[in-house]
C-alpha cells in the first residue's frame, strides 16, 4: 500500500510534496507498483520526516529523490528513480533495470538534475501545481 507511512518500516520514498511533476509522478508510481509491493511516501516537507526517515537530511531531500531503504542504504536522484520503477509493474519495471545498468545510470544523473533544477518550470509547462521556488 503506498501513502504516508503509520511506522518507520519498509523502504520510504522522500519526495517534494510542494513540486507538480514530483507529485505526479509519486502517483503514478503509487498506482503501478507490483502486486504485494509497499513504498511509503512522504513529503520532505513533512513535520514528521525524521520520524519516518531517520537519516534523511532535508537539504539533500530539497534536491532530490531521496529513496531510504530498511537497512539505512540512501538511494539518490537516478539511482532511487530506477530503484522505485523497479518495483513497479512492466513495462516501467523494465525501464528500472535499464536505468540501473552502470552506464545508463551515468547518462541518467545529469539528466535527472536538469529536471530537478527546473521542476518549477517543468510544472508550470504541464499545468501542474509549481514549487514555490523563484523562476530560473
């Protein structure tokens, strides 16, 4: 089941709750994750994030995707994105294992920072609710 975490348990998916595309795509992800499988969800904007995501610094979760796994491993920007697709249902979970392979992974950090740096604009080009970031 995805949605905000009831306990610290389970790998959490920090997010930017404040951005539309990041929003978006939370839900998207939410509603295509394989059968059985549970992510929970949190804003890094939520009072409560230490609680459900001990180690977690919001400066970083400001920047990016933060996925934290249940033995404390931080997956970031690309790295969670692949990770999170992963465990989604095809053709997305093969579009994961893509992202996953070294050299892809490479190709995709830098492509996933341009998004996250204009994810204001992004949100705004899609008609989606912007962050409350200046223009760039």
């Amino acid at each position: 089941m995805a949605g905000k975490p009831r306990k610290p348990t389970g790998p959490v998916i920090v997010y930017d709750g404040s951005c539309g595309i990041c929003e978006a795509l939370k839900s998207f992800a939410a509603s295509h994750l394989a059968q059985g499988m549970q992510l929970q969800f949190i804003a890094h904007q939520d009072p409560d994030l230490a609680k459900y995501a001990p180690g977690v610094k919001v400066e970083h979760a400001q920047e990016k995707v933060i996925v934290l796994l249940e033995d404390g491993t931080q997956l970031e920007g690309a790295t969670g994105v692949a990770w999170v697709m992963k465990k989604m249902t095809d053709p997305w979970a093969q579009v994961g294992h893509i992202l996953a392979v070294g050299p892809i992974t490479q190709l995709a950090q830098p492509v996933y920072r341009m998004v996250a740096r204009y994810r204001s604009r992004l949100s705004r080009l899609f008609g989606l609710t912007a962050c409350p970031f200046p223009a760039e």
